[in-house]
C-alpha cells in the first residue's frame, strides 16, 4: 500500500517485494474496498491447518540460498528433505510457495564497456524513436552453423510417444549465416557464406544497401566483432555516406535484435533437423527465412534506457554484496 501511495505501479510493486501481481492487484483491491481493516481482518481460510511450522519453512530457504549439499553443485527435493525431517514434496511445496528453483541457472554478463550509456541510449533510440527518411537494420553473423547428419534414421512421433533421434551424429561442415532485420517490417536480408572475415561483412553490408530504397538512409546496429571495424569497412563507409553504423555494447549482444531471429531459427529450422551436406544446410536455412518474408512481423522492442539501467545498476549491488560477503568470508 506504502509503494501504491508513493506512486509505484502494479508491476513495479510485485518487483520489488518479489511477489506475483495477482498478489498485488489483490491487497490493493482490499484496501480499495474495506481500507486498513480489510487488510488486517482476512477472513480464515479453508482447509486443514498449516503442518509444517514457519521456522522449518525458514530453515529449508536458509539452506536452498545459503548453502550446497556435500559433492554436489545445486540442492534437489531429495537431498535436502531428509536433513531437515521433511518429504521430499513438502520440500518442493516450500520451494514453489517461495519461487525457489535450485535445478535452474541462467547466464548474464555486465558490459563494462566504459561507453556503456551512450551506445545504449543510441542504439535503444533507433528502436523507440527511429528516424525520419531512414531504414533501420540489425545485423549479425550467425558463425559455425554445423550440417549435422544423424548415424541413425529417427522415429516419427505417434500417439503416446515423441519423436525420437540418435544422439550422435556426423559433422558434414559448417556455415556462415549473414542476416539484416529490418526493425520496421521484419523483413530479413540475409545470405551464406563460407567465412566471416571483413570481406563477408563488406560484400553483405554492399548488398543491403543495393537493396535498400534510394533517398533514404541506412542506420545498422552491429556488435563489436572486429571485421565491422575494419579499415576497408571504414573506408567504404566514407565513401557511401548514407550508411550509419552503430555499435551495441561490448558483452551486450541481448541489444541488437537479429539475435532474436537466430534463436527463433535454430529453434524452429536447425536444432532438430538432418542435413547431409552444407548445401541441405543452407537450403533449409533459406527456405525458413523466405517462408518468414512471405508474412514478416517485426520484435516490439519495449524497454525504455531508464528501464534497462534500473535493471543494471539492481544487478550491480546485487554482485557488489555477493563479492563483499566473499571477501568477508576470507
């Protein structure tokens, strides 16, 4: 109610006292209706009385966040019931009540780019606010694409079984995929090549600027792969003034949009096919994309330069204490 009245929103809320936005909504609603007493006098639930008591419930959070089992990286349900006298479904009932989940782990890196702000405010202003006369690309090289053959057909999927496939398989090469997201339309520019040098980059930067309307100009988002800040690149560009590039972040890559259509293209074309050669490769790859230009929709990038640094600088204090609880610890 403190943070409603300070002006913070639903989802806002939620996120700072780390619940749901059902929560939320609901004591707001409360409080709308029946002010403080509303809140304080909550009518008595159904259902047995609660068995395991609130300090138990502590303990198993305590030890899921603060310790690791002996030999092992991440506590399971079943390592950690019998230490503190509980089943091992009421262990995940603990853990699913406080969104405990200690089987997952997800990857992040800080850029410590020291022109961190204003790469950030430039390439998130292309998004929000992209100019006028102007088209608006983000460019990538999807490297190392692997043909990879299967040593034994697969089984379809039938009714009450998955399809299935051989866990091993044959290398037949690689590819590189070189593709440009126009963040207007979602249409793809993109083409395969042997390599991934700054002769690539170049030949394929040419090509979209053939392609691109005359009279208006080209703004590319790229990341800091050396080949896009090559000499001849650079001098290309003095010489075709109307192409712009701007550079993500180092360690930023979640900043540059095509990296959205890679995952959407492995995930659907690549992971799960068969290719016995790089040519089945590319031809799939091919298919897929001109299959998306027939009804291409682009990513609604929604998140604000004062959202995104808020999320930083949490992530910030949050390694800041880990690494001072680390060096108290020594």
């Amino acid at each position: 109610m403190l943070l409603g009245a300070a002006g913070a929103g639903v989802r806002e809320t939620a996120r700072e006292l780390r619940t749901t936005t059902p929560t939320v909504m609901l004591w707001r609603g409360r409080f709308a209706s029946g002010g403080v007493q509303a809140i304080l006098n909550e009518a008595p639930r159904p259902g047995r009385p609660r068995q395991i008591q609130a300090d138990l419930v502590a303990e198993v959070v305590r030890r899921t966040l603060a310790e690791k089992p002996l030999g092992a990286t991440h506590w399971s349900t079943r390592t950690l019931a019998p230490l503190v006298g509980l089943s091992h479904t009421q262990v995940h009932r603990i853990w699913r009540a406080h969104g405990l989940k200690p089987h997952r782990q997800e990857n992040f890196k800080l850029s410590t780019d020291p022109a961190f702000l204003a790469k950030l405010e430039d390439v998130v202003g292309l998004y929000l606010d992209p100019p006028e006369k102007a088209v608006v690309f983000s460019i990538d090289e999807k490297s190392q694409i692997q043909a990879l053959d299967r040593t034994q057909p697969g089984l379809p999927m039938k009714k009450g079984r998955a399809g299935t496939q051989t866990h091993d398989y044959k290398r037949h090469g690689t590819t590189t995929l070189f593709a440009a997201l126009n963040i207007a339309t979602g249409e793809v520019i993109a083409e395969c090549m042997d390599h991934h040098r700054h002769d690539e980059f170049l030949a394929f930067l040419k090509k979209v600027e053939r392609q691109t309307a005359k009279g208006l100009d080209l703004h590319v988002i790229v990341d800091n792969y050396a080949t896009h800040k090559h000499a001849a690149v650079r001098a290309w560009l003095a010489a075709h003034p109307r192409v712009h590039l701007h550079f993500t972040p180092t360690s930023a890559s979640w900043l540059n949009l095509v990296e959205r259509l890679f995952a959407e293209l492995t995930e659907k074309a690549i992971r799960r096919g068969v290719f016995t050669s790089v040519k089945a490769l590319e031809e799939a790859i091919t298919a897929y994309l001109a299959m998306r230009n027939r009804n291409p929709r682009p990513y609604t990038w929604t998140a604000t330069v004062e959202l995104i640094l808020a999320k930083v600088g949490r992530a910030e204090s949050a390694l800041s204490r880990v690494k001072d609880s680390s060096v108290a610890l020594h």
